[in-house]
C-alpha cells in the first residue's frame, strides 16, 4: 500500500497513487504527471516514483 | 518598527508571504509555533476488533493516524488539560470502519462519531480489502500538538529565509555570473546583465566567486523573512497563521503577567 504521507516532509500522497499509476500506465511520462499533480519536492516524487504495490502478490499466502 | 506583512501567494494550503521589522527570535518564535504549537485532531487509538486485510493492526493504525483530519482545534480540550480521568466527550471522540472485501478503503469510509470532525482528502486509500478479508475497528480521535507526534503537525512545511539584496558595483558584462546562477537571479538584456528577481537568491555565493572584478555584493536583510507554508488540509494556510500568532501573543501575556508578579 502506498504510504499515506511522505516520509521526509509529511506530505499527503495516499490519495495521488491511484490518479499517478493510471495515468503512467496509459504511457504519459511520470515526470509530467507529478508536475500536473503538483507533487513539487524531490522527497514526494521519489514516494511515487519508486513505490511498488506488492498487496497482490501477499494475498496467496494469507 | 512597525512589523509589516506582505502577502504574495495564498491559496487554501499555502501561504508565501514576506513578513518584516522583527527579530530573528520572533520570526522563529512563529515558526515553531506553527509547527509545534498549534494543537488539532488525529486519530491516536485504534481498537480492532477484526482484521484479517494484508495490513498488520500496527501498520493500519499508523496509516490512519498519519490521515488529515479537519475540525475546529477549539471543539475539544487537551486530554492532559481535560478534568476527566480516562477520556471523556471533551477530549476525544471516535470514529469508525466496519467492511468486508473485495473492497477498496478510502479515507471517506471513516465513519465519524462528531459530526464536526472531517477526512480533509476523501481519497487517500487506507487498504485493499480482498475477496473474504474483512475488517471491523473502533478508532479514538485525540487533540494534541506537533510536539507529541508528526500525526498532530498542521503544517507539513514551514520554513523562512532572510530576504537577500542582490546588487552589482561592478560590471563589465560578461555574463559568467547569467550562466552560474541556479536560481536565475540575474538576466541578459541586450548584451547587458541586470538583476531579475533577487527574492529567488539562496545566497550560494556561486556568482560572487564568479565574478572577476569581485563587483557582486549579497546581502541579507536581518530584519525582513520570506515564509513559506504548507498545511496538509487540516487548517488553511490563512486560518493557522492568524491561530498561532494569537497563542504566540497570549503566551506572552501571562508570561508579562508571572513577571510582574516577580516585580512586586
């Protein structure tokens, strides 16, 4: 699950996450789309960027 | 000196405003007040009755705690200030989240026990219910300060510079100083360098060491502060400013008020 905050500055970015993932995945470049989302500082963007959602993969072994 | 305010951006969660003609110590003062001082609502207990989502309770209970809450930091009483024993409807009150997979929760599933207090963002996802997982908690919403917990912080980011002055005494246009610049305080016209927009300046100094007539002078205005601010929501920009100034200005008060009980 995507953090709710960012961890350096405390930023809101649990609700972006699902907005980001979509739009990057239809092929727009990351970058812009955390520009239109206005996720400014380098400590959010690398919240977005490097996070990968693994809820999926836990759900066999529950 | 009169203090002036100079308001360049507002917008609900920001505020970037010059503030001049105090010290360092009270722009500090406001600062810290800002962020330590001003007390709001967060979730801070989590009674779980079920949980079998992919999240442990530890986990979920950070995640609700970190969630904006908005609400009227004078609705409710400190729980170290409230007269009760272990938490009454003065100093707490609840909210609460009973769901059944597959199904996604988001920060507006909380439901609230007081009307007064709201999700400030609707869509922050909290977990991923899959088919079968279910998931039933109480959770107790607290007052308290930034100073306690990140989670009771209402601005996520509050800083402030001094206001630089950026001037040339010395000039052969040669542009090194255009080139260097990371924040673009200076400009081309013409074949000639002038100063743009010196508020930008970090004072790095890369222009002065630059320069070959040493003809760039910085300076920084003690008594003059460039804030900016972000809240997450929970207050606007404008609202906590005006707030902590009136607890800066009621500490010192009944500090004056101790002192002259001193003097007599």
């Amino acid at each position: 699950m995507i953090p709710v905050r960012c961890f350096t500055c405390g930023k809101v970015i649990g609700g972006l996450w699902e907005e980001y993932k979509e739009r990057r995945d239809a092929g727009e470049d990351p970058g812009e789309v955390l520009d239109d989302l206005g996720v400014e500082r380098y400590c959010c963007r690398r919240m977005l960027l490097t996070h990968l959602e693994i809820v999926d993969k836990f759900v066999p072994y529950q | 000196m009169a203090i002036e305010i100079n308001v360049i951006e507002l917008t609900e969660r920001y505020a970037k405003f010059i503030i001049s003609g105090l010290t360092p110590a009270s722009a500090n003062a406001l600062r810290r007040c800002m962020i330590n001082e001003v007390p709001r609502m967060a979730i801070d207990e989590v009674n779980f009755y079920e949980n079998t989502s992919v999240l442990f309770d530890e986990q979920l209970a950070l995640r609700l705690g970190l969630i904006p809450l908005r609400a009227d930091p004078g609705l409710y009483v400190l729980e170290d200030e409230c007269t009760c024993e272990d938490g009454c409807s003065l100093c707490q009150s609840t909210a609460s989240i009973s769901a059944e997979g597959p199904i996604k929760i988001y920060s507006s599933d909380l439901v609230m026990g007081d009307e007064n207090i709201s999700v400030a963002d609707d869509n922050i996802l909290i977990v991923d219910l899959k088919d079968g997982q279910k998931l039933l908690l109480n959770a107790i919403i607290k007052l308290g300060t930034g100073e306690m917990h990140a989670k009771w912080q209402n601005a996520v980011v509050c800083g402030y510079k001094n206001i630089p002055h950026v001037s040339i005494t010395d000039c052969n246009d040669c542009g090194r100083c255009v080139d260097v610049c990371p924040r673009d305080v200076f400009k081309c016209v013409d074949g000639r360098v002038m100063i743009g927009d010196d508020i930008n300046c970090s004072c790095c100094n890369l222009c002065v060491e630059a320069c070959e007539l040493d003809g760039i002078v910085i300076e920084e205005d003690p008594e003059a502060f460039l804030f900016k601010l972000e809240t997450d929501g929970g207050m606007t920009a404008s609202a906590l400013i005006v707030y902590a100034v009136r607890m800066l200005r009621d500490k010192a008060v009944r500090l004056k008020s101790v002192l002259e009980r001193f003097s007599h």
